[in-house]
DNA sequence: CAGAGACTCGAGGAG
DNA sequence: CGAGTCTCTG
C-alpha cells in the first residue's frame, strides 16, 4: 500500500522525516491523525521498524484505540504491538513492572479526585487544621501543581519558608504524601511523578524503556505539563527520534500543568529540531474557519500560522439571543429538530457544546420535551456514582490490604453495625502504632480490645477473607456477584424498590457486563487489570459516533471531535469567559478561554451556532450577563442574527464600541466583572460589595452583590431584619453608610 | 448507632 | 438551586 498516496506536500513530508526531533504544528483540522497513522505505517513498512520499538502517546483511550485500528488497516497487522496508549496508561504500565523499587509495591491503587479529597480531609484533621481557611479543593490544586512541576513534598517545604500559609500547605502536602504512600495508592499526578523518579534513581530501568523506544510520537504537545515533558525528553534522549504533534491555539489545559512553553520552546530544546506546519484546514467552511481566525488573532505570542481551506464558503454564523436559558434551550432543541426535517439531517450530525457541566441540564429538559435522543458526556462519571464506587471500594479493599481509604468507605457498607465510634477507636489505635487498618482488624486478638464491636469487626474480617480467596479462584465478574450477594448489598437496593434504588441496580448490573467484558476480552485478566482499566478511562472514550443521537458536552471534552452542526451556547461574559478567568490575576486567563472558544468553533464542519442569554439562573441567583467579548470579535459579514428586531447594516455595532471601551479601560483579563459590568457608565453607586448602606424601608443591610442589569445595577443587600433583597440601584436609593 | 430534617455555603474545566 | 454537613431524636 502506497503511504503517501493522497497526502499534501506537507503531510508527506511529515510522514518522510522519520529521524531526529520534529515538531508539527497542526492546525484544527489539518489532518494530523491521518499523518500520525500514516507515518508509524511507514515506519513499520518501509523502514523496517519492529512495531514493538514505537512508543505514540495520545491524549484519551479513544484516541489511542482509533490509531492502532487505523495503523492496522494501512500495515495489516503487528499494530497490536505497538505500544500506543496515554501518558497515565502507559506510566502505569512501566510502574506495575518496578515500582517496588520506591518503596511501593505492585498492588497499588490509584485514588480519583473523591479520594484525594477525603484524604485531604483526614490531613486537615490531624494537623488540626481548619477547613476554612485550607479549603480542600485549593490546597489539592496546590499539591497538584507543584507535582505536575515535580516538585516534592520535602522541597516545597524549603521553598515555602517565611510563608505562613505555604508553610503550612507544605504539612499538609507531607503528610497527604505520607498517607499515600502508607495506603500503597498513586494519584493521577503521582502516575507521571513516580514514573520520573522511577527513571531518575533507577538509570537502569531508564535506560531499558530508552533502548526499547527508537521512535517515539506526542499527540496534543501543547497539553503536556513539566512532568509529561520531562518523561518524554528521558525516553528520547537516546535514539532522539522524537515528534510531537500540537497546536498552541488548542492549549485548553493550563489550569491542570500544562506548560505552553513545551511547545513553543521545542526548537529551543531539541537541537536541528525540523518544524512543519500543516495549515491547510479539510474540516470546516471558509466562514466557520474565517470566524476562528477571527478570534483567536486577539491572543498575544501565538506561533504564526494561517489555516486555510479550499472548502466552499458555507452557511453564515448564526448568532442567538434569548430571554434566559430556557429559551436557549428551546431554541437550540427546535432547531434541531428544524434542521432535521428540512435538511433530512441525522441525530449525530449536532453537538451541543457548553462552558460548565452545570449548563447541562436545561439542556437535557428541553431535549427530552422535543423527543429528541440524546448522549451526555462529563458530568458525574459512571465510575464516580456512590453503588458503583462502593463496589469498586471491595475490590480495592481486597487488592490491595493498604488501602485504609478504601476499606474505610465499605466497612459499614451496608450497615452492619460498625459505626463512627468503632471506627474512631479503631483508627485511633492504627495511627498509634503505624499499622494498617485491615491489619488491626484481621488480628483476632488485636480486635479483642474493641469490647462490643469485635465480634462485628471479626464477622467483618472474615467476610473479606472469603473475598480474598474468591479473586484468587474466579473472575472479576464473580467476585463482584460475589460481593454483591454475600454483603447483601443487592438485597437492600431491591428491597428499596424506590426509582432511585432501581436505578442503582441498573449501574451495578452495567458495572457487572463490564467486567464480564474484561474477562473475556483483556489479554490477561486480573483484578489489578481491571480497577486500573476503571480508574484511567475517561467519559470521552465512550462516546461513539455511530450512536444516532445528539451529544452534550464541554468545550474542554470535545477537542479532538468534528461535527456537521455545532451549538456553542451561554456566550456571556462570566460564563464564556468564565467568571474565574476574568477575575484572575493571571494575564493570560482570558487568552486560554479564547483559545475554547477557538477549539469550539473549529469542531464545526457546516453550520456554527452561538447562543446567549439576557438572564440566567446560576446557583438560584438571576443574573443578567453582557454579551461575550468573543462574539463582539467576530467581522459582521460572517453572521447573521437570529430573530433580530431591526437589522442594522453592523448587527454588533453596540458591542464592539462597548468592548473597545473595555479594552482601553483594562484590556484582557484584570478586570473584575463588576468592574466590567460598570464599563457604561449611566448611574455611578457610591458604595460597593461589602459595604453597609441604608434603605428607606428596610433599614441597614450589608451589600453582597452588584450585578449590571439593563441600564440599572441590581443590587443584592441583606438586612439584618429583612433577609436578602434585591434592589434596583436606581429606584432603592442607597446610602452608604460609614 | 441510624435516619430524618435543618442548615450552610459555594463561583470550572478532567485523567 | 443543590450537594454535603450538622444536629437532633428514637
């Protein structure tokens, strides 16, 4: 089979420059999927190379099973020896070989974001720390971040010297790290952590994975984080047969590490580095790809490129305002359904894309009210339900005997008489003498001192041990049935019978198929294969295409998609840019949404909607948000209003003065939204949020919010008296009070 | 020890 | 608005 057949002079070249480091910069759209596959088959077939000597990364499961199908059609076969996979699969993979060699051992487990977050909680706990002021979320991205720059605990703690707060953070990292380590449990950082530590005191296991990789591929570079880069340059070091596939402008991942310097540095970091650009766009129309170039040209110290298509011009931007969300919702479910009848359009040709999971909901009630078949992806995961993570707290329990977490959340699940108290005296005893929890607990004499409960703690032991001979008998399928039905947790659900209970069953019977799929496809099934496989997928690798409905999700998860009609919906300031982006300190907070808003108006091949709303519901409060910058960037001759009133020759006329007026005031970023929100000045307030003022009627309040609604502010005050009210500023007459 | 009901408080994206 | 926590009672 001819490889290069049917490729531009650019994708040729890329599949052709085998050797030594090479950057692509591809575009969205450009076809760089095509050229990765296209260049491990030439590999393979023309140069000879033994499949198993090709390391590809890929940025999801999906992504990874896609190219080793798509390598197999082109080379017939020996794809299956390739090792393509994600970054997190493929370091677990490395680590369940020689992770003993830092001081864990093969049966570890990998602990999601509920974990992390209850450990982080049983931290605070023990250093008596308020949750308050460390809230939990804040101090894991804390963590998070200095992991994904490989920062240790023991170095944070000298870095942070002086520093009251980041002093106490780093106790906090300490002992979160110590009981990671005791409860023989990896987090997702750790993954990539370890494995770099693995290679940098173990030169020999190191030097075996760099020997083994003589080429090796980066899909989505622009995403990778210090830690990620610092991996791949270890494994390339030696044969230097590096190429990395990315785009700056789809740098979306920088709030979880990713470093853009990795791929505007490349040339810098890897001598005689090779660069070619694959600008030509197959995906989308002229006016749709017009549109992108639109915005994303706002952004400061991009690479230069210039997409281009030879793709008719195709149908104008349409541009939506409605009421509030509701009718946002409406209007995009009778549209599809308009579209479908007039254009003999298919479920699968729409995405429905949105800012925040939270958005999502509307969505799906006006769905389901137009009949409308439908797929959501994100959101609560199946994995992260409550039954099924209970389930999988068994399994883990019973792999790995550490993981005090695990057995923790299952011990009086269903109930069975050993509560918080026990628990606590249990605990109590395990943090005294540095033993492990099932290690107490299996000790018969140990579990004497309990008084009342030991006998319900021995039952409890007993129960677990027979798990624990079950897994070494019998499938994974097996022992989750038997789990299932020797702790009566089934039974109780039945027993519920409500729609919720009913609902659970259905997730467990699916968990099961899963498994019984596992055991029969994997190519050696184990326990360990299987709560890996659960831990590291990802919602997005079960989307499939062929599925004839409409799909929701994020504009996060729907890099690396294409579809025919796109919804791109709540295009307002505090939403898209979200709220956080705009109050940051960080400069280029705002650059990395448009950088969203550019991945999400690529996604389109034919026809791009944008929506917003006058006024929307967000956490029980009304709020009225202006248009988002990112529509006022479009040139008025790719759209075209939805049910606009009157149709002035500029539609967006309004918007653009009010923008440029921003942009001088603050530009990019900076600004708060009050701030923004005040940008056309018609009544000035002399007092602002947490200021006490005075109300004819309702007497002395404390004001909590300013909103700018229309041509007034709403103003949100509580009074001691009278609760919270919401006043319009130009009617309340508001004094400040000093 | 378990369950029901009151209550507080939070602004995001994901492997 | 809704998830998660706290408090109270049987």
């Amino acid at each position: 089979m001819n490889l290069i057949e049917g490729l531009n002079h650019k994708q040729k070249e890329a599949v052709l420059q085998t050797k030594g480091p090479l950057l692509i910069l591809a575009g969205a759209g450009s076809g760089k999927t095509r050229v990765l596959t296209h260049r491990i088959a030439y590999l393979i077939q023309e140069e000879d190379v033994l499949p198993w000597k090709i390391l590809a990364i890929t940025f999801t499961n999906k992504a990874a099973k896609e190219m080793r199908e798509r390598v197999d059609t082109l080379v017939g076969q020996g794809s299956d020896e390739i090792w393509v996979s994600t970054f997190h699969s493929a370091c677990v993979r490395i680590l369940r070989r020689d992770i003993e060699k830092i001081g864990y051992n093969r049966y570890f487990t990998i602990y999601d974001t509920a974990d992390q977050k209850t450990l982080i909680r049983e931290c605070l706990k023990e250093l008596n720390y308020n949750e308050k002021n460390f809230p939990v979320g804040s101090i894991l991205g804390e963590i998070s971040s200095q992991k994904n720059e490989l920062i240790t605990a023991k170095e944070y703690d000298k870095q942070s010297r002086g520093d009251y707060r980041r002093e106490k953070i780093s106790h906090i990292y300490k002992l979160y790290q110590k009981k990671l380590e005791s409860n023989n449990a990896l987090d997702f950082d750790d993954i990539i952590f370890k494995t770099v530590e693995l290679f940098t005191y173990h030169p020999d296991v190191l030097d075996y994975y760099q020997n083994r990789f003589e080429y090796i591929m980066v899909d989505e570079y622009q995403d990778t984080n210090t830690a990620q880069y610092k991996l791949v340059k270890s494994l390339a070091s030696k044969h230097g047969n590096l190429c990395v596939v990315g785009d700056d402008d789809q740098s979306i991942y920088g709030w979880r590490g990713a470093n853009i310097r990795n791929i505007l540095d490349f040339e810098k970091d890897f001598k005689d580095a090779k660069v070619i650009k694959l600008e030509q766009n197959y995906r989308s129309t002229k006016i749709i790809l017009d549109a992108a170039n639109a915005v994303i040209k706002n952004n400061y110290g991009r690479k230069q490129k210039a997409l281009w298509t030879e793709n008719e011009q195709g149908n104008p931007i349409e541009i939506r305002q409605t009421d509030n969300e509701h009718k946002e919702a409406d209007f995009v479910a009778s549209e599809i359904v308009k579209q479908i009848e007039e254009e003999a359009r298919e479920y699968n040709d729409f995405a429905i894309l949105y800012r925040t999971n939270a958005q999502s909901r509307v969505l799906e009630e006006h769905l389901i009210k137009h009949s409308i078949p439908y797929r959501l992806l994100g959101g609560i995961r199946f994995y992260e339900r409550k039954e099924i993570k209970d389930i999988l707290g068994y399994l883990r329990s019973i792999q790995n005997t550490d993981d005090d977490l695990s057995l923790k959340r299952i011990i009086n699940v269903p109930k069975r008489g050993i509560g918080d108290t026990t628990i606590g005296k249990v605990e109590d005893y395990v943090l005294a003498n540095d033993i492990n929890f099932f290690n107490v607990i299996r000790d018969r004499e140990l579990v004497s001192q309990f008084g009342r409960a030991a006998t319900k703690l021995k039952s409890f032991a007993d129960l677990m041990g027979g798990f624990q001979v079950q897994a070494q008998i019998g499938t994974v399928m097996e022992l989750i049935e038997t789990i299932l039905d020797r702790t009566g947790y089934l039974k109780e659900l039945e027993n519920e019978n409500t729609e919720e209970s009913n609902e659970r069953i259905q997730n467990i019977k699916e968990l099961i198929s899963k498994a019984a799929d596992y055991d029969e496809n994997a190519e050696e099934p184990s326990l360990g294969g299987f709560l890996e496989e659960v831990s590291l997928v990802a919602d997005i690798d079960n989307y499939n295409e062929e599925n004839n409905a409409v799909v929701l999700m994020t504009l996060h998860s729907a890099k690396g998609l294409e579809f025919p009609y796109v919804f791109i919906t709540g295009l307002e300031e505090g939403v898209f840019p979200s709220y956080m982006s705009i109050v940051s300190e960080k400069e280029d907070a705002v650059e990395e949404e448009r950088r969203l808003c550019y991945v999400g108006i690529t996604r389109a091949k034919e026809k791009l909607y944008l929506c917003h709303a006058k006024s929307r519901m967000l956490r029980g409060l009304t709020q009225y948000n202006r248009l988002s910058r990112f529509v006022g960037e479009l040139p008025k001759e790719l759209i075209k209003m939805g049910n606009s009133p009157k149709r002035s020759a500029d539609p967006l006329a309004g918007i653009r003065a009010r923008n440029k007026v921003l942009e001088n005031y603050k530009p990019y970023g900076g600004a708060s939204l009050n701030e923004t929100s005040a940008a056309p000045k018609k009544i000035s307030l002399d007092y602002e949020c947490g200021d006490i003022v005075k109300h004819i009627k309702f007497g002395v309040g404390t004001v909590e919010d300013i909103t700018y609604a229309g041509a007034d502010y709403e103003v949100t005050v509580t009074f001691p008296k009278f609760g919270q009210k919401k006043l319009m500023a130009g009617l309340a007459k508001l004094k400040a009070v000093k």
